[in-house]
C-alpha cells in the first residue's frame, strides 16, 4: 500500500504545472505608436519624395532656362555681328563710290557708269544678305532700319547709273541731273536711317539684355562733307569733271543766277516775299558772265518740294536771258513756302557760288 503524503515533492510539481496552467496568458506588447506611427512614417517619405520631385523641377526649369538665355544671347551676338560685316562693307562701297566722283581721272562717262553699276550690284548683294538674315524678335525694328537703309543705297546708285551718261552730256541734262540729286538725297536719308535709328536700336537691344557684342561700324556712305552733293551746282561740277566734259569754244565759261520772279514779283534772298496767288510762272534771268557763248542752260527750281524745269538754248558771250518755267504746281495760299533755284553750270565752269539762290514766299491767300 502507498500512503500519500501531502508534501511529496512530485505532487508539488503536478501542483505547479496546474499553477502554470492556470495563470492568464501574457498579452503580447503592444509597438508604440502603431498604424498611426506608419501613417507618419508614410506622410513624412511622401513629403521628402514630393520635395525631392519639385527640387528636381526646379533644377530642369533652370536648366532650361539657362539654355534658352545662352541661345538669345548667342542669336543676339550672331545678329550683331552679321550687320556690322554688312554695314562695314556698304561703308567701303561708298567710299570707293565718291572717290569715283572726286576723281577727274576717269575714262570717260560709260566707264564711270559701267563703275557705278557694279556698286549698284555690290549694294544688291548686300541688300540680299540683310534680308535674309536670321533676326531676334528684339531687333525687329533695327533690321526694318537696316533693310531700309541698304534699300535706299541701292536704288540710289542704280539711278545715278542710269542717268550719269545723260548728265554729262551737252543736251538733254535737266531730268538727269534732278534725278541724281534726288538719288543723293536718298543716299543721304540712308545714312539718317542706320545712325538714328538701326544702330542705335541694337546698342539699346544689347544694352537691355546685357549682352556684349561686336562694336557697330559707323556704317555712313556719304562722306563727311555729305551736303556738297546735295548742292546741284557742286554736283553738276563734278560730274563734268569725271567725265572729262569740255566746253565746245575755249576761254572762260560760267552762268551767273541774276534774279528770279514770280508774277511780276521779283523775289528776294534776304525777306520773305508775297506773290500774287494766281501767278501763272516763274520767270529766272540768267546772265552768261564767261567770254564763251553757251548751250543747252538748264535751270530747276524746287517749290515746295515739287521739282520744276527749264532750258535756254542758248546764250552768247556776256549776254542776258530768261528762262521761263510754268508754275504747274502750287502750294497753299498763305503758308511759307521754300523756292530754291538752281542754275545748271557749264562744262569748265569754275565758280558755281552765284549759280543758285534759295528764298521764302508766301503765295496770297
């Protein structure tokens, strides 16, 4: 028989495992923070993704940017630098044309022509190349001033090609000689239009966008003693000598400009002067001060902006004529009006001061 004893250890044991047994599990610890914790975790690598993405615009944006600033800048350069070269050459070309005209050395008028027919064809060239070059938006209106210059040079020697030849000669020089005076004029506005406005506008263009470029050439094609040729009698005197014009009987050649009138009104340098508004024409007196008889005088009046001409056949050694002009047109009654008069000089002639005269009138209202 086995006597059980209330304080067997193995019954203590089985006591114990019945203990263990019965006590609650342990809870499994809770991770602080949990889901909300995550949804941080995931809010806060969004955010650094978000920052990372916009960091990364930024930098393209700038990039961009960059490259886009780089290329106008280089367009602005390439720009510049392409009508400094035109302009420098048309410089040279109006060098060389004026030289032509200084010089009395020259072959004769169809090698003079033939000479200024190539210019004309040089300024075509260069005329063609400004049109086609590849403009900024920010120089549009310096390249219309440029274009517009060129244009003007080009038309102008073509037109004094074309009339040299008449100008020189003996007969038949009033429209000639008017239309290479006009085409000075043109050549003279030309310059006006690169020095005041297409020059100017590309050194603000630069300027405005803080660009350095090529130094612009002065680019003028008239020389410096420009208004000469805008003076018919200094241009007339010229031409007769370029060409190798002589007068038709020897001694001492000159026409002298004696008075001008305008319906029985004699005009006067030194005031203005008011003529009768239904005048009809213009009468000039013209006296031969030279000991040679002359041909083929022609005198042009400018009125107001209107070109008005005449021809005395002829004029003998010493004597005085009229030439009488139609007064086709007419300005406003009552406004000051400009009336210059030029008398055309003679092959030889050698002083052309008393040539022209210039007044102000006012026809009456």
């Amino acid at each position: 028989m086995f006597i059980l004893w209330p304080g067997l250890a193995f019954l203590d044991e089985e006591q114990d495992d019945d203990l263990v047994v019965a006590e609650e599990p342990e809870r499994p610890r809770r991770r602080v923070g949990g889901p909300q914790r995550r949804r941080q975790q995931y809010l806060v690598r969004r955010l650094i993704g978000v920052g990372v993405g916009v960091a990364f615009l930024i930098l393209i944006v700038i990039g961009i940017r960059g490259c886009l600033d780089a290329r106008s800048d280089r367009a602005l350069r390439n720009y510049t630098s392409n009508v400094a070269t035109i302009m420098q050459q048309s410089e040279q070309s109006g060098k060389d044309f004026f030289d032509l005209l200084n010089s009395p050395s020259a072959t004769g008028p169809i090698d003079v022509r033939n000479q200024i027919f190539a210019q004309r064809d040089a300024a075509t060239t260069l005329l063609d190349r400004a049109d086609h070059l590849s403009t900024p938006g920010q120089m549009h209106d310096a390249q219309s001033a440029v274009v517009q210059s060129l244009t003007l040079r080009e038309n102008a020697l073509n037109a004094i090609a074309s009339n040299v030849t008449q100008a020189a000669a003996r007969t038949q020089t009033t429209d000639a000689i008017t239309s290479i005076s006009n085409a000075m004029g043109s050549l003279y506005a030309s310059d006006i239009l690169w020095t005041q406005l297409g020059s100017p506008e590309i050194t603000k263009v630069l300027r405005d966008a803080n660009v350095e470029a090529q130094t612009l050439p002065p680019g003028n094609f008239m020389p410096a003693n420009a208004t000469d040729f805008l003076n018919q009698a200094t241009l007339v005197t010229k031409l007769n000598a370029i060409t190798g014009q002589t007068a038709t009987t020897g001694g001492t050649h000159g026409l002298q400009l004696d008075s001008t009138t305008i319906g029985d009104t004699q005009l006067s340098p030194d005031s203005t002067t008011t003529v009768p508004s239904d005048a009809q024409e213009i009468d000039i007196g013209v006296t031969n001060s030279g000991d040679s008889d002359e041909t083929g005088i022609t005198v042009t009046v400018t009125l107001g902006g209107t070109s008005l001409n005449g021809t005395l056949q002829s004029l003998s050694a010493g004597a005085a004529g009229t030439v009488k002009i139609p007064l086709t047109s007419k300005p406003t009654p009552g406004a000051d009006t400009t009336v210059q008069v030029v008398v055309a000089p003679v092959p030889s002639e050698q002083v052309t001061t008393n040539n022209t005269a210039t007044y102000t009138v006012v026809f009456g209202s």
